[in-house]
C-alpha cells in the first residue's frame, strides 16, 4: 500500500520524500480537525456529569 | 540529467522486479496489506490519545482564556455603567488551591459543548444549581473535564477535607470548605446533586458547593464527587485583593 503509494510519487528520492511528508502532515490535520472531533462524543472517554440516562 | 537516466534506470529496474515480485503471491501481497493497514490504525489511535490529552487542552485553554477576559472587561465596563450584567461568557471564577490550576471559568450548563471550551459548568439538569449570588439555601453544583478540553479538575482527587473553594464574582469572594469527599460514585448517582446532599451527612438547608467530575483518570466509568459548605463571603474590594485563602 505504501509502497504503491512510493512509487507513484513524482520526482526523485528527495521529491518523494518531501511530499510523502507534506501528505502525512495533511492526514493528521484532518484527523485532528475533523476526524477525532467527530469521533469523540461517541466514544465512552469523557462524559463527566452525573444525569438520569 | 544525470538524475534523469539514473531514474529511467531505476524504473526499469522496478519494471522488471516488480511482475516477478507479484508473481510471488496474492497472498504474501494480500498480508503485507493487511499489516500495513493495523500498523496504520495503531498509529491513528496513537494520533487520538495525543489529541485527547493534549490538543484539545490547548484548544480549551485558548478558548477559556480569551473568554475568561472578556468576562474580566465586561466586569471593569459595568463598574462605569449599572445595569444586567452580562453573564454570556461566564459568571465567574472558581479557584481551587488544592488544584493547582488558577483560575476555573464558570459557565451555565454542562452539555459537552459548554465543558469542552475549557470551563466548569452548573448543573440545568438533572437538578438546577442554586447560585451563590441569589442568596438563596441551595447546592452550587459544577462539572469540569478531568482529562482532555481543559482538564480544569483533573487534581480533584487532592482536595482534602478542609481546603478552600473560592468562588470569584463582579463583587464577591464566596469561600467555601471541604467537608466531605467521594471517590467513586455511579454516573447515574443524581442524589449527590440534592439542594441538601444527604449523601454528605447533611440534613439541614444549607449553601453548599459540589464539584462532579469522571473518574478514574482517563475514563467515564464513575464519578468524583467533592462538598463544601460556604464559610463565609467578602466584598470585593476596589484592588480585588485575594481573600486570604488564595494568598
């Protein structure tokens, strides 16, 4: 899988690694923004109030 | 264009290794997949415990703080010019010494929305939080993070019978004292939040202050309860000198 990805990269090693970085660095940022946002009120981590539910 | 022809040289050289190394197997193809995508998932959930701990503390904070000023502009405003106060951005302060943590922004409600800026909430519902400021016998009920969005009463478990609670308005110190602690409760414990918690010892009507929070550290599965009982008040003076609690 990522070697695939790897090889279809343009440029030589130096290019590829740069943008293997630059595409890392945007995954985590829609983890962070997006994904793990939504993610959390369904999982079981952080409901702090005691309720009648 | 050296690099040209040692490129063209390498992607021959994959051209001509690479049918061969499918040939190898779907198999041994489909489990190198396979390990890519757990490796992966792994790193992913890692991603989520840096988020959960970290990022959302410094969002929280940010957020508390530009907050926490515009409540402490908004004070210094309606000194110059009477009228409804506005309690939008919060009511007040909460210092806990114990705690360690300053200064805890106090806001109405405890949806996730609310506590995930980084701020203890009172209590709407299940039971509606008397306030301090209408005078009134009653139970200032609060909720904060323990962990993640803040974490404002992530030290909870260090408040000993005793120890102050101050809570910090336009005009007044309301100081109150630990009397009574538990450290494991059910989530669904709705007694704790009683205007008179009996749960505590008490059977009287009085002005008390429970702060609610999830606990052990890093889960939901029960919940930390603290009780105080209001000591005394002071007046806000013009310097806003610390009451000797906080000192």
């Amino acid at each position: 899988m990522y070697g695939w990805i790897w090889r279809h990269l343009p440029g030589n090693v130096w290019v590829k690694a740069l943008l293997s970085l630059v595409l890392t660095l945007a995954v985590v940022y829609v983890l962070f923004q997006y994904v793990f946002p939504w993610a959390e009120p369904l999982l079981p981590f952080n409901d702090v109030t005691v309720n009648d539910q | 264009m050296a690099v040209t022809t040692d490129e063209t040289e390498e992607r021959t050289d994959t051209s001509e290794t690479a049918p061969k190394r499918r040939r190898m197997g779907r198999i041994a193809m489909a489990v190198s997949v396979f390990g890519e995508l757990l490796i992966t998932a792994g790193v992913v959930l890692g991603l989520f415990v840096v988020y959960s701990l970290w990022w959302t503390n410094v969002l929280a904070d940010r957020e508390a703080g530009e907050e926490a000023d515009r409540v402490r502009d908004n004070w210094q405003a309606a000194d110059d010019s009477p009228g409804a106060l506005d309690t939008k951005d919060g009511i007040g302060f909460l210092h806990v010494p114990a705690m360690e943590n300053g200064e805890v922004l106090v806001k109405k409600g405890t949806s996730s929305k609310v506590l995930n800026g980084g701020v203890a909430g009172y209590y709407m519902s299940p039971v509606k939080a008397t306030l301090p400021t209408t005078d009134k016998d009653g139970n200032f009920t609060l909720a904060a993070h323990r962990d993640g969005h803040g974490a404002k009463f992530h030290n909870i478990d260090k408040l000993e019978k005793g120890d102050p609670i101050v809570f910090e308005t336009r005009d007044n110190w309301y100081v109150y004292t630990v009397y009574e602690t538990l450290s494991e409760t059910s989530k669904y414990n709705v007694k704790v939040l009683a205007s008179i918690p009996r749960e505590s010892g008490k059977k009287k009507a009085g002005k008390y202050i429970t702060l609610t929070t999830c606990t052990p550290v890093y889960t939901s599965r029960h919940r930390f309860i603290v009780w105080g009982e209001l000591e005394r008040v002071e007046r806000v003076n013009a310097e806003r000198t610390l009451p000797k609690e906080l000192r």
